[in-house]
C-alpha cells in the first residue's frame, strides 16, 4: 500500500458511518487533512442498512451517494477500511496512533466485475444482512460499497475456493498473501465516530428473541422491508414465510431499563413510528401495526410524523410495557400479555409478528478504548479531557440521524480547533 | 488554456472486449467523435492505463479526454485528471450488464455502445475545464447574528478556530436567554442535579476574545453581496450605522417564548400564579437556592407545572403544533429547584408523554426520586380565582377528571422562532408593491420590520422557512444544507431545542461558515457539489429579462439589475443548473454543463430510421439518484432495454426544454425524465429541481401536439436511489408503451 | 371535592405518599414508578386484581388514601416476583405490596374476610401458640372459618386428599391433641413480643 503522510496537522476519524463521514468531510472541505478507518470493508455503517429514514421516509442511500460524490472529490481525504484503532499514545496535537489493518484479499485492481463471486462455491451469512441471508464468501458488501472492491471472507483463505476466485481474476487484484499489517502515524486530534449497536435482544427474557421465530429486531426489520433485503422488500415472517400483516412494535426493548440499558435510546419512538408506514406501504388498509409504549419521544417536528401516523387508521397505540410474549403453537402467532396503563385495560393479543424497538448501546462497549477517553454510565464517550479526542454521533449518545451529522460536523470543528491551536504555538515559538 | 486536443480511451476490460467490437468502437471515437487520438486498453484502469493517459496529457498535450469504460461513479480514483476536462461513456453499468448475454442481442448492444462513445465525444467537444470563479471573494470573517448561547458559542467557535467575527446582539447585554436562567439541566454525568449555566463565563470569554467584535445594542440593517464579500450594515440604537466586511452569516437569533396570554383558559395572562418556563426562572433567579416565592412574596407550597401548554396542538391554529423539545427537562429541572430548596413543597408535573430523551432518563429519575410527582394527565382549564389556582384535568392513568390546588401554575410554553419574514407571505407582497399598490407597499414595509438580515437579495430579505416558522434545513444527512449559501441557521431558530442542542448546532453552523469563506475563496462550489469549480455564466446580449432564473433559482443567486438584467452571484450559486433549465432562449451555461453539452449529446445518437424496429429513447437522470439506481440495476444485472440512452443530469431542474424538442425533432421515440421525489418530502437536494421539471413538461403537451406526436412521448418519473429494480421494470414498460404507439414520424426529418 | 376517600387530603399532594413512605415497608419506592405497567401484566394473578400495582402507585400519589388501604387488591400478591424481575425501574414491588397490606391491617382499614387476610392471622395465631406451625389444627381452622356447616362441607371435600396425605404420613391425625411444640415457648413468644414492640416503635400511627 501506498504510504500515509499524516502529520499533527492531521484529523483522524475512526469510524465510517454516517457521523464518522460526516465529521471527515466536513473537516477536510475545511482544507484540513482527514484520515478515515472503517472496521469493516466498506463506509456507511449501519445507516447503509436502513431502508428509509424518518420522518421524510427518504433512502439513506441518497445521502451516502452525495458524501461518497463528495468524498471521490476531495483529495485532503485518505480512507482505511478494514482498520481498526489498537492504540492511541501522546496527547491533544500530539497523538501517535496504531492501526491494524486486516486482509481483504483483493487490492484497488478490483473493478467490481464479479466474477471471483461467480466461482466460489462457498456460502457465509450475509454480514450486510444481519445475517438473516446467506452470501459467496467473495461478495461486495452491498450495491452502494464503498471502495467498490469485492472482499473475500477469510474462511476460504487456504482453500480450493480461494485459489478459484484468484485464477478467474483477470485483473491481478487478488491477493491471497496479503497479511494483517500494522502501521503508526502521527496525528493531531482523533474523532471518534465509533457508532452504536443494538441491545442484545436475547437478554430481553420475556419477549422470547431466542426462543420465537417471528420475535425480531427492528433493524432486522428494516432489512425485511427493503427491496434489496433478503425478502425482497416482502415483509414475510422468519417462522413459515407468511405475509405478516398484523404487527406488534414493541417500544424500549432494552431501553429505560435498569436491567437493562438506563437511558432513552431516543430513536425508538420514530423508527417504530416508520416501520408502522412501512406496513401500510406493503398492505394499505390490509396491514394491522400496533404500538406498545411507555412515552411516545417525537422530540421537535417530529411531532408531525407522530400525529400522522396517530391518524393513521391502521395504526394503534397502547400504553403499556408487554409483559410477556408467549407462542401459540398452533399458528406461529404470538400472544403479547401486559395491561394497558391508561385506564387499566389487561389485554392478550395476537399478533403475526413482533417488532422490538431495540435500544442503542455504544459500539465501542466492549472495545478497549484509550485510557484517557471518559465515557459516561452506559459507556457513550465523551472525550479526553484535553479536548483533543472528540466524540461524534451515536458513539457520543443515543442520537438520530440528523442530530448525529450535527454532532460530527461540531465534532469536526473542535478537531480543527485542535489542529488550528497546535500550529499556532508552533507558529509563535 | 491551449488548444482543445481530444482523446478518446476506450476499455476492452470486465467483459467489455468480450461482448463489444472494440474496434468499431475505435472507429467511431475517430471518424464520428473526431478524437484528435483514440486508444484501446484491456485494463484502463490499472496503473499501466492510467499511465498511459497521464503521459498523453503531458507528452501529447491532450487536454480533453473521453473515457469509455465503466460508469463515470466507478473508479474515480484511478480516473482523477483534475488537470483536463473529462467525460465518461459509460459502457460497462449502461450496456454489457444490463443487455442479456447471448450473440442475439450483439446487434444492439453493439448499437447501444457505440452511441455511448458517440455522446462521451460530442460531449466533450463542449466542455471546457473549469477554471473557478473569478469573481470569488477573500473576506473570511464571520458574521454571527444574535449573542445568546448559540451566538456565543458559534462566535467563540469560530474565533478559536482562528477566524474573525462580528457578532452583533439587539439587546444590551449578551446572553439571551440563558443569561435569565438559574440553573441548565445537566450535560454531563451524574444527570442528576441542575447545573450552572456557565454563562457568564462564556459571556466573559467572547467579550474579552481578541477576534472577536460585539455590537450590543444593534441590529442588522442590510445585508447584501454574498460568501467571501457581504457588506453588513449594522445599526446601532444610538442611530449611527456601521458597515462591516464578512464572508459568511451564522443566523443565531433565537426564539420567543410563547405567549402565554393565548392561554387563558389555563390562566396565562390571568394571574401572576400562574408564569411560563421564563417566569419560573425570574423567580428561581431571586430565590437563589432557597424556598421559591410567588410575585406576591408568598412562599410556595405547591406547584403544578403544565407540560406542552399550547404546543403539540393542530386543532387549535393559535397554538404550536409541534413539540419544543426542551420543556420536559426544563419542568423537571424546575422542579428540582422546588424539592431542593424544600422537599414538602407539592410539586406535580402534567404530562402527557414524558420527552426526556438519552441521559434525560436519568434526571427523570432523579428527579422522581426527590419526590416530584409525575402524572400522565391533559389539563383542560386553571382557576385563579382563590389564592391557590385550581388546575383541572383529566387523570389518564387513573383515568377520571380530577383537580389539583397549586400557589403556582408553571405553563411549559414552546419556542417560537424569530426567524424573520417568511418568504411566502413576503413574495405577493412585492408582486403587489410591483404593480403599483400603495397597500402592498405599505405592508411591505411594515413586513420587514421583522427581518434579522435585510438581505437585499432578489427573492427576500430573511432565510426561507421550512416547517412551522423554522429556518430548518429539510434533509436528514445534511442538517446545515441552507436555501442561502454562506447563511447558517443556528440554535433556535433553526429547530426547537435546549441548550446542549443549540451548542452542538452552534459549533456545526461555525464550521459551515468557515467552509463557505474557505470555498469562497477559491470560487469552489458548497455542498451538494462540494470541490465543483463551474459557475454560471450569462450571455447577456441574448436576454430578454424575463426573471425565470432570478425568481426559480433555489438558492436565491441571482438578482436583477436596474434594467432587470440578471446578476449572478456566483459564490452564492450551488451550481444545480435550474437557472440554465429555466432560461427560455438559453443564455445561461457552465462551463463543463450546458445546452449544448447535453445538446451535443443528443444529436450524436445514431438515429434508425422509421422501419427499423428500433426504437430510441432519451433518459435524463438525475445524476444524486436516479442515474446511479441505474448504474446499479446494471450491477445487479436487471435487464433493461437497448433502445435507452441515458443522459446525468445535475438535477432535473436544469433540464432545458430545447433538449425535449431536439430530441423529438431528432427522431427520438420517447423521452423519459428521472429525478427525485417532490411535494411537501421533496428529496431533490436543490429543493425545487425535480418539482420545476415536472411543472415544465406539464406545459410541454401543447409542444408535442404542435409536432403531431403522442403525450405519452415524454413522461416524467420519480426515481428514488433504491430503485435499481424498478428503473429497470419503468424503463421496459415505457419501451414496451412505445412500441404500442409505434415509432416517431419525426425520423428522417433531421 | 367531597370524596370521603380523600378527606383530610389534597387530592395529588404529598400527604399519603409520605405516609406511606414512612410506614410502608419500601414505600420510599413508590414514587419512582414510571407507569409502565409491566407488573401489571406480569402478574399471574393479575385478573383478580381490582388495581394494578402500577395503578396503586398512582393512587398513592394522587392521594386516594381509603381506596388503597381499603383494597383488596394488594393482598392478592403470591410473591412470585416476576413484577420484582422485570420491573424496568427495579420497584420492589412484592414488598410493597406486602407493606401496604400490612399497614392497612395495622390500620384496620384492610377489608374484612379477604381470604388472604384471614389465612395469614390464623396462621399467625397457630403459630405463636406454640412456636411451631400445626397443620392439621391449621387446616381445619380454614375449613371451619366460614362457620360450622361450610366447615363440615369443606372437609368433606377435602376427606380424599386428607386420606392420602394421613396415608403417605406427611399428615398426623394426633397432631389435634396439641402436637409438637418449640424447645422454649416462652422465650419464643418473648422475642415476638419485642419484635412487635420494636415494630411498633418504628411506625408511628397517623390515621
């Protein structure tokens, strides 16, 4: 690989997501220079895996086709996929970091011909597809990947199928030698934009993730509901491929919960407010959406989108945390237990298919971060406290979307900031 | 710039060579395309390939090159020649992977290719390299309207950053609201009690800062230029005015709070029991940490705070129909403030959905656990008659009306934006003014004695509203896309929000103004077409003032002259090209997108004649969303028609109507044109593109009748990014409507 | 406002709330329930139940001080915990529950013949009798507590599993003539008596 010249001029923002992205672009059409690593082998995080946004209902990959445009466009910007942060050394303006950069197995020759894919027999769980579909273990991450380069899963390293996808290479771009390779650089300010991950929807006991089939996440949901997704966009249950019309969400599955994860995760509310259009789009007056809630949280305009879905007739609301789920052999439905609190209504209802509005936890939870990095209670960080490492987006706390791009571009300036004093007292000495 | 030299590169790589004869290809880049030099190579984009070009530019002097390959979104690393003018025939997403394989579809996938790299050359014969506006503007201070937090923090941003602001307050102090606050909800861990504002150290620090200027007292009297070269006129109440030189604008001018005397069926207005949030602070204020006390002197024992008074209500248009996001925590931090100082004071908070979002969850608690009762319920009405004010609702847990006796009523009211003149209600008074009215223009006059920019711009004075009085940006990934270049909206104004917010969207705003001095500077595009270096130009002598571009122009670019001439403000133009679809007699071009580059296109087609079966359709695509959900149908292999020709567009509003006729006129069959979604969740990133087009094409019938052809030979579609599939499916059954309505009569006319 | 239930009481003041924290045992916890209702719907007797746990708190908060005490709704608790487990703002509420049923049992306001009441002051009294529990005394207690003729009817009812349990000698029919009895009584029924006095001294009665 080419070598990096970074110096402590230089941003370094570890994460590629929609904030990380953001926080890059920003400071480097500020004229700064921005290295950018990405854990996996292509940018987008996971706003790459939404189906649509709320409240405009508008394709995430709208936006990441413009900061892809703006990102080919702009050469202050150096990306690293497939890299990860070991390290980070020194202080504000003066920052040696470590990277470990994990084989691809396929260099910048790719040009995405796909035909290494065309000859690998063998199959992996899609990991773009929360694994609820299966994919060659030579693939391009997803029709938006970026770099535009196949990756070969490393299980096939060593095998006939490895050495298949390399001779129907016409284009020399793979490379079955490439190893994990680490480098160190220089930098000035760090942003972390390390992003969030759902709760682990299995610890939720009563609601039976592990144990039912047709108990599933609302980001396994989105992947059902795209066109691109494993159903095709139809919104079939995992149990027996049923059409699920009549839909439970679930709201704060893992959230506001002191077993669980103490804080809001405060995109719930919305994404479960889409996913009920989501319904209406596949089955108009057919589809059945019913919302189980503690506090509807559509903060600001997004009391719009609240009110129109309230409006919608398809749509319900029932206050109340749901107790228990429980199966019904028969049919594959599930039956949700609880009391509807305004007014004391007990209710048992059936119900296709169960939504749960998982909550938000730190990607970084779990990750051994730089001992300087403060985080808060439920591990989102807050930075070091010489201001020269910046949190960024959901790393930072649970946020949405757009309030994720506004941190990462405030992000970006304190990281200029940072830069900006480092070589103002150079200048002065 | 020398001499035009041209040279076309053509692929024989990812199957190209395969499925094309590269050579006819060569052939026609030389004849047809009239490439001064055409090579083939099996792998264009490896380093060999590159090389090769690199060398051409700099051993040939090449400076206008053609590359037919794969889709100009692909390999844009290895394909990066800033240096020359480029265009990409796309070959690789546009024909072989989306052509079914097998040697009965050569014929027209050959057909296909070699129209592509006909257009790639007439295409690039019209180009030039874009050279950056000559007209840009070095002023890179910073302009920050308003000095309440977001003021501050945005000014202090900036000027730590390293550059020069101007902030400029209408009161005589700075601090806005904050300033009148005890206490802030907390922003860092433990959430659990009310901390200080850190006002007056943040008021301490923008005042004493050295690049910083503060104007108390003032207001801004006019604004006019645009980024890198405002002029501000900044009135001073002592009546002298003072002209500052800025680059770009952070709007910070914050809310009002709702009046509460349209509450007086919950007693606003009606009592001094009964206060807002503000009124609530005043008191904690005097307070200071001890028992509360009423206007009267009254200690207060219990307290009821209204949550969402007059907010989250469509039914009645007086009130606000959105949610203001703060005034949760801010009741529960104010009830903190009851508890702390005495813990058997009776403090009940109304709400009906509890918003305290993140680590607000916390501080609910905290609260909670000082006693504060929480109770889901509606207040319909407060009594103020006794001492106490009785406060009316209905329990919806306990589901049953109930009352509850309160010294004090605290009514959580919403934020109403000061966000100017709303442009809506601002244009058909101009209109009026225009043509004469004394009325129209007395209210116009009137009108804008709100403004908070006086921007002396053609299309108003203030920053146009989004939603609800807003100066918001409608797009979710790009909170800061402003409908004026180089004007920030910050804080309040922009959106609802507390304080952490407004910090947050301060220090973002302070970046996007610095980016707009720095892209100023050098005469290069904002967002959306970040780096583009193109600017409009106007061919003056061809003009017939008709304002269509003055008036469509989404970003308020252009102004008119006292002839009613144009003015184009080039660092203020995003470069969408709306100015140059709109222009009836085609004056206005860039220089690497214009009539004719497009034009040129279109013409270079290979027209069949009538019977040959072989129909030609136009695509015009919008290059953000529709293009590449063609470019990848073509990655996932959908098949779609060979009879297709696609065109990028920079947006569908830059879509000139000659380009319809000439199409037509040319022979083509049909005309298909794709751009984004329009309507109240417009998706188009330069607003109005993709809703002009379709008003345009709507008026284009009468055009197609004249000619004697079919409606249905021009159809407008919304293409969002995700619709590989269905581009694939629309395009196949416009080919499939077309062979039903037979082949144009237009062919073999041209 | 002229409900008996709130006399003395400013309907959503703090009054009953404090009462209850200061008697009830983990009353403290009352004010930080959030409203969920997820012990209500966990609840395997939920049914049975006039107000719902979560319903409770809220009527502790808004005052109805008669209406809770008087209910019988929170001696319908089995302990079961499943409430306790799932509880997102981890409420003790068995406890509570408990608490306030044994408040309103020291209050007298508990309602009279609530079957639960009743088993637990008979068991109360068979047990300090003689330090140990005597289950057959015990058992027809229950049988006989709705007068003579139901007592006879309830034992026939029962004359099966009796049998059996006599049979498989987990029951012994000698146990009527007294049975066993702890090592020291007395000591025994000394430390309850300190243990009611210590009680005592801690709450103080308000009503």
């Amino acid at each position: 690989m080419t070598a990096i010249i970074a110096t402590n001029q230089t941003i370094l923002v570890v994460g590629g997501g929609i904030s990380g992205m953001t926080a890059a672009l920003e400071a480097a059409e500020c004229g700064k220079q921005v290295i950018l690593v990405e854990r996996n082998s292509s940018l987008g995080g996971r706003t790459a895996l939404l189906y649509r946004y709320f409240p405009k209902m508008c394709h995430p990959t709208c936006g990441l086709e413009i900061n892809l445009r703006r990102l080919k466009a702009n050469r202050n910007l150096r990306i690293l996929t497939q890299t990860e942060v070991t390290s980070v050394t020194g202080q504000r303006g003066d920052y040696t970091v470590s990277l470990k950069i994990s084989p691809r197995y396929v260099n910048s020759n790719c040009t995405a011909c796909g035909e290494c894919a065309k000859v690998v027999k063998k199959e992996i769980p899609n990991p773009y597809e929360y694994n609820l579909s299966r994919t060659r273990a030579a693939y391009l991450p997803h029709a938006m990947a970026y770099p535009q380069h196949y990756v070969l899963d490393p299980s096939i390293i060593g095998t006939p199928d490895a050495d298949n996808a390399k001779a129907a290479c016409k284009y020399n771009a793979i490379d079955l030698d490439m190893q994990v390779e680490t480098i160190e650089l220089k930098v000035g300010a760090v942003v972390w934009a390390t992003g969030w991950k759902p709760y682990e929807a299995a610890k939720i006991q009563p609601y039976g993730y592990d144990r039912f089939d047709n108990v599933i996440t609302s980001l396994e949901f989105e992947r059902y509901a795209d066109p691109h997704g494993p159903t095709g966009g139809k919104l079939l249950r995992p149990s027996d491929g049923k059409e699920a019309k009549n839909i439970a969400f679930i709201q704060c599955a893992g959230s506001r919960d002191q077993n669980h994860l103490h804080h809001c995760s405060r995109i719930c509310c919305m994404a479960s407010l889409k996913q009920t259009q989501y319904v209406r789009e596949a089955y108009g007056e057919q589809g059945k959406s019913t919302v189980y809630y503690i506090d509807i949280r559509s903060i600001d305009r997004l009391e719009d989108f609240y009110r129109k879905v309230q409006q919608d007739s398809t749509v319900n609301f029932v206050k109340s945390k749901v107790a228990q789920i429980k199966l019904d052999e028969k049919t594959g439905d599930l039956i949700l237990h609880g009391v509807d609190t305004e007014g004391y209504h007990r209710y048992a209802t059936q119900h296709d298919l169960v939504v749960l509005a998982v909550g938000m936890e730190p990607e970084s939870n779990g990750i051994k971060l730089p001992a300087d990095l403060i985080t808060d209670s439920s591990g989102f960080i807050e930075g070091s406290a010489d201001l020269g490492q910046i949190a960024a987006g959901a790393a930072s706390s649970p946020l949405d979307v757009n309030r994720a791009t506004q941190s990462a571009t405030a992000a970006a300036l304190r990281a200029i900031q940072v830069v900006y004093k480092t070589s103002a007292i150079e200048e002065a000495r | 710039m020398a001499e035009m030299k041209t040279a076309a590169y053509i692929c024989s790589g990812c199957g190209l060579g395969d499925q094309l004869d590269i050579a006819q290809l060569s052939k026609i880049a030389q004849k047809e395309g009239k490439m001064a030099l055409v090579r083939n190579h099996e792998f264009l984009c490896n380093p060999e390939g590159v090389q090769i070009i690199r060398d051409d530019i700099e051993k040939e002097a090449v400076t206008h090159i053609c590359i037919a390959a794969c889709s100009r979104r692909a390999k844009t690393e290895a394909f990066n020649f800033p240096e020359v003018a480029m265009s990409r025939a796309n070959l690789r997403e546009g024909v072989i992977w989306i052509i079914a394989q097998g040697n009965e579809h050569d014929e027209v996938r050959q057909e296909m290719a070699n129209d592509y790299v006909r257009m790639g050359c007439a295409e690039i014969k019209k180009m030039k390299l874009p050279q950056g506006n000559p007209n840009h503007a070095n002023n890179k201070r910073i302009l920050v309207v308003g000095g309440g937090v977001t003021g501050l923090t945005a000014a202090l941003a900036a000027a730590e950053t390293g550059y020069e602001v101007v902030l400029v307050e209408k009161n005589n102090q700075l601090g806005g609201w904050a300033a009148k606050m005890w206490k802030r909800v907390p922003f860092k861990q433990p959430y659990a009690e009310p901390q200080e504002t850190g006002l007056v150290e943040l008021v301490a620090k923008v005042s004493s800062h050295s690049r910083i200027t503060v104007y108390l007292n003032s207001t801004v009297a006019e604004t006019s230029g645009a980024p890198g070269r405002f002029n501000i006129k900044v009135a001073q109440e002592s009546g002298s005015v003072t002209t500052e030189e800025v680059g770009a604008i952070v709007q910070a001018s914050g809310f009002s709070s709702y009046d509460i005397n349209k509450l007086p069926e919950l007693g606003g207005g009606k009592s001094t029991n009964v206060v807002d949030q503000a009124g609530l602070e005043a008191l904690a204020c005097k307070a200071m940490d001890t028992p509360l006390k009423r206007a009267d002197g009254k200690e207060i024992k219990s307290v009821v705070f209204i949550q969402c008074a007059g907010q989250r209500n469509e039914a009645n248009p007086d009130h606000l129909p959105y949610c203001s996001g703060h005034c949760c925590a801010t009741s529960v931090k104010q009830a903190m403030y009851f508890k702390n100082a005495n813990p058997d004071v009776n403090t009940v908070v109304l709400y009906t959905d509890l918003r305290m979002p993140g680590m607000g969850e916390d501080f609910y608690r905290s609260a909670q656990d000082k006693g504060v009762i929480f109770t889901k319920g509606k207040a319909s009405r407060v009594d103020t008659a006794g001492d106490a004010c009785k406060v009316v609702f209905r329990d919806l847990i306990l589901d049953e009306d109930a009352v509850i006796d309160a010294e004090l009523v605290v009514l959580a009211t919403g934020q109403v934006p000061n966000a100017g003149v709303d442009l809506e209600a601002w244009n058909p008074l101009v209109t009026a003014a225009e043509s004469g009215s004394e009325e129209g223009k007395q209210k116009k006059v009137e009108m804008q004695k709100i403004s908070v920019l006086n921007l002396n711009y053609r299309q108003g004075p203030d920053v146009p509203q989004l939603k609800h009085g807003f100066n918001d940006s409608h797009f979710i990934c790009f909170p800061y896309e402003t409908r004026r270049t180089g004007i920030y909206a910050a804080g309040s104004v922009r959106r609802p929000m507390d304080m952490l917010q407004a910090t947050e969207d301060a220090t973002g705003a302070a970046l996007k103004a610095i980016q707009a001095v720095e892209n100023a500077s050098i005469g290069r595009a904002a967002h959306p077409r970040s780096g583009d270096l193109s600017f409009p130009s106007v061919r003056l002598e061809g003009c017939t003032q008709c304002k269509r571009c003055t008036v469509e122009c989404p970003f308020g670019a252009i102004d008119e002259d006292e002839k009613r001439f144009p003015v184009f403000n080039e660092s203020r133009c995003r470069r969408c090209g709306t100015c140059m679809g709109a222009c009836p007699v085609r004056v206005i071009s860039f220089e690497n997108y214009s009539v004719d580059t497009v034009g040129n296109q279109i013409k270079a087609v290979d027209m069949p004649d009538e019977f040959s079966e072989r129909p030609r359709i136009l695509i015009l695509a919008c290059e953000n969303d529709a293009y590449p959900a063609l470019d990848m149908a073509g990655l996932q292999h959908h098949v779609y028609s060979a009879f297709v020709r696609a065109i990028p567009v920079r947006c569908l509003g830059s879509v000139n109507t000659i380009w319809i006729t000439d199409a037509l006129n040319s022979g083509f069959d049909g005309v298909m044109m794709m751009g984004c979604k329009h309507g109240e969740n417009y998706q188009c990133h330069f607003v109005k593109g993709s809703e002009l087009a379709n008003y345009r094409m709507s008026k284009i019938d009468d055009t197609l009748k004249q000619l004697g052809l079919e409606t249905e030979r021009v159809a407008t579609y919304e293409v969002a990014i995700t619709d590989n599939a269905r581009v694939a499916k629309l395009i196949n059954e416009y080919a499939a409507k077309i062979n039903e309505i037979g082949m144009s009569p237009m062919k073999g006319f041209n | 406002m002229t409900n008996p239930n709130q006399q003395g009481y400013t309907p959503y003041h703090n009054n009953f709330l404090k009462e209850v924290e200061q008697n009830v045992e983990d009353g403290t916890w009352v004010k930080m329930c959030m409203q969920c209702g997820v012990c209500a719907g966990s609840c395997p007797l939920g049914n049975a139940w006039e107000h719902t746990p979560q319903k409770i708190f809220m009527m502790i908060r808004a005052g109805k001080r008669e209406e809770v005490l008087k209910s019988d709704s929170m001696w319908m608790c089995t302990s079961c915990y499943n409430c306790i487990a799932r509880c997102p703002r981890k409420l003790p509420i068995t406890h509570i529950m408990h608490g306030l049923a044994h408040y309103a049992h020291r209050l007298g306001l508990a309602p009279k013949g609530q079957p639960t009441r009743e088993i637990a002051k008979l068991f109360w009294k068979n047990l300090v009798k003689t330090g140990r529990a005597n289950e057959l005394k015990f058992s027809l207690a229950m049988y006989f507590k709705d007068g003579f003729k139901q007592g006879i009817k309830n034992a026939l009812g029962m004359q099966k599993v009796g049998i059996g349990l006599i049979k498989a000698k987990r029951l012994n029919p000698m146990e009527i003539f007294g049975g066993h009895k702890c090592k020291d009584k007395s000591g025994f029924q000394k430390m309850i008596a300190k243990a009611q006095e210590i009680e005592n001294s801690k709450k103080t009665h308000i009503a």
